[in-house]
C-alpha cells in the first residue's frame, strides 16, 4: 500500500470521529503548549535577573555595610562601622589595587520630592555620586553633559537624571538647563542619560545623580557613605579587584575577625553565576512539570487507538482476507496515531509561541527556541510510542477472528 494510501485512510480514520480525535489532539496541545511557555517563563526570569545584575554597570563591585540581624539598622560587625569617602580614595590607589579603575562614593536620598513649575514627581532613585559613577554603570548621555570633579569639589547643585525623569517633569521640552527643586532646593539640569530600558522589575531610566558633596549638604548629611561602587579594569580583573577591595578595607578598618568584617563585596561576576545556576534549575522544573502533559497527552493518544482498533475489527479481518500484510496494518495505524500526535504538536506550537507573548506572573516570558522543537518532537515520538502498542495489537489479528468479532 502506498504512501499516499495510507494518509488517506489514516485522515479518514480522525475524520470520521471528530469530539474524540479532537479532545485527544487537544490532549497533546496542551501539552506541548505548557512545556513552551514554562520554559519561556523561566528563560525570562533569567533574562529579567541577569538585566538586574547588568544594571550595576561594567565589571562592577559594589561595596556594602554588613547588615546584621536587626536588619537595615544593625551590623553584624557592631555599631560604629562605616563606610567613608576616604575608603574610596584609598580604593583608587594605584599601588595598593592595580586592578580598580575606578571607585565611586554614593549616598542615597530616599524618598525625595522633585517639582517643576506645578509638576512634582518622585525618582525612585536619588543617589549622590562623582564623575566616574556614570562610568561605572555605563550611563551614556543622550543629551547635555556629565558633571565635573570640578562640580564635586565646588559643591556645586547641578543634576544628570534619567529618560522617565525628563519625561515626567519636561513632557515635550528640553530638560537641560532647566532648574527643579529637590525637597525645596534648586538643582539645574545638565544632562539627560539615554534610555536603558526596565529590566522586568525596576525602571532604570527613573533616577537623577548629583555631585555627592552638594547631596550631602542639601538632603543627606555628611555621614558614611551608601556604598562604593567599583569598577574593575577587565571583567578577567574582577576576582583580583574584589580580593584587593577586601584587604584596603579590612586594613583600614582594623578588621581582627575575619567573618564579620563589617562590610560585604558583591561580585557581579559571582552573583551572575549564581543567579543563572538558580534559574537554570527553576526551568529546569518547570519545563519537568509541563513535560508530565505530553505524557498524559501520549497515553490519551494510546487509549484512543485501543478503542479504533476495538471498533474497526472487522475492517481489519477484511483487509487481512483479501491480502493486507501485517505490515501493512502495522504501518496504517501507527501512521493514524503520529498523525493525531503531529497536529496536536503543531497546534501547541502555535498556541505556546502566542502564550508566549503574554505577561505571566509579572514575568515577560522568552522563548527559547530549543522547547520548541524539544515539545513538539517529544510529542511526535508520544504518538509513536504509545501507538505502537495499538498498532502492533491490530496487526496481530488473525482474519478468521477478525471477521467473526461482533
């Protein structure tokens, strides 16, 4: 029997019963659809996590107060640490931490109010910083210019902010040179950095940097520092920077217990290696879990076969009396269950790669292209293996008791 001949019978065979055809392929859709987007939920949980450690900026450290058990306000190295701008100078020593580039003091105004004419918006971030932070973070400016170490050491109250900021406060005008008032004080605009977009949880377009001296004078207070923020000279560099960091500071803080220093060097580098180590496994899971409908899909494939077999018995019988090999019945229906796996795996497909385009839990999934010849592959071999079992089963019909079954 040709080829030809076989798809035509086995199309016949879905098409003569189609609720029951049609729930089974429904069967495998879901089932292919639920390891696409799983998968894609996860893979974008990767991406959102990784633009997060990417927002730090290029081969960054950033440099921490230890918090201790009594939360923000507690350090487990004892009351008295902080952090200084002269920890960063003496982080930027060329002899003692060849491999900084450079070493950014940042304090951090919360909940800061900024008002234009009769518009006030509130950034949620306001961190006062010097010259070589944008550096660090790979701010580039789209408009106007970075303040100076000029501006730093003059005090002088002047402001680089981001795209929503400008948005918010100057809807439809230049931003720079324009003055805005940051809890009753006036700073001017002198740049406006280009947009870097959301990385799935924070906008890292909405904040303003100024020099750190004039922050401290109007809204912060010359108290220890937020944070230092590192950069290293190379991202192969980043593991000596870290150590170097490590050893200025617990020197200069006369650190004796090794385990509560006081502070803490995040390494983004390390965090990203983790980070991906922990997602890896989550999709890992979830693509598991999603794995188990295309089994239940398969076995809903095989049941569907078993009863087409019950009730073509006598087709079988004549078919085999009038010449049909066992080969030949073998092939017909196995073909008929791979055909109701394959079109329950292209609609899966399609299914999976629009769901895919939807926001699930806050997460924007990403689709990796792997799932989806993994799925639908996996849903072609479902239909092949349990229909073989039908298949093998029709074919060992003998005639005599085909043709007699009633």
């Amino acid at each position: 029997m040709s080829v030809a001949e076989t798809l035509r019978i086995a199309f016949g065979g879905i098409a003569a019963h189609k609720l029951r055809s049609g729930l089974t392929i429904l069967g495998m859709t879901i089932g292919v659809a639920a390891v696409i987007i799983l998968v894609a939920v996860g893979n974008g949980s990767k991406h959102a996590v990784q633009a997060g450690i990417d927002a730090l900026g290029t081969n960054v450290l950033l440099v921490q107060p230890q918090l201790g058990p009594g939360g923000p306000g507690g350090r487990s190295a004892g009351s008295g640490f902080s952090l200084t701008a002269q920890d960063a100078e003496a982080l930027q020593n060329g002899f003692d931490a060849p491999d900084v580039k450079s070493a950014s003091p940042v304090v951090t105004a919360s909940s800061v109010t900024l008002v234009n004419g009769a518009t006030s918006y509130q950034p949620s971030t306001f961190v006062g910083t010097t010259p070589s932070y944008a550096g660090a973070r790979d701010d580039q400016l789209a408009d106007g210019a970075m303040f100076t170490t000029a501006d730093v050491t003059k005090h002088a109250r002047v402001a680089v902010i981001g795209p929503t900021v400008a948005q918010n406060l100057f809807a439809g005008q230049s931003a720079i040179g324009q003055s805005i008032r940051v809890d009753g004080t006036s700073f001017q605009v002198v740049g406006v950095t280009k947009s870097k977009g959301s990385n799935g949880t924070q906008d890292r377009d909405d904040f303003v940097m100024a020099p750190i001296t004039a922050v401290q004078d109007a809204l912060t207070g010359y108290g220890s520092l937020s944070s230092i923020t590192v950069q290293a000279v190379s991202s192969e560099r980043l593991d000596a920077a870290q150590a170097e960091v490590q050893s200025i500071l617990t020197d200069r803080h006369h650190v004796t217990d090794p385990a509560t220093p006081g502070f803490q060097v995040l390494n983004q580098g390390s965090v990203l290696a983790v980070s991906d180590a922990s997602t890896s496994v989550f999709t890992t899971l979830l693509g598991a879990v999603a794995a188990i409908s295309l089994l239940v899909g398969g076995i809903g494939v095989m049941n569907i076969m078993l009863v087409t077999v019950t009730e073509r018995t006598r087709e079988i019988g004549i078919r085999k009396a009038i010449g049909a090999r066992r080969a030949d019945v073998l092939k017909q229906f196995l073909t008929e269950a791979v055909l109701v796996s394959l079109l329950g795996g292209l609609v899966g497909v399609a299914v999976g790669v629009a769901g895919s385009e939807l926001t699930i839990a806050g997460v924007q999934p990403s689709i990796a292209l792997y799932s989806v010849f993994l799925a639908f592959g996996a849903a072609v071999l479902a239909g092949l293996f349990f229909g073989t079992y039908p298949a093998a089963r029709a074919a060992a019909l003998k005639p005599i008791d085909a043709l007699r079954f009633e």
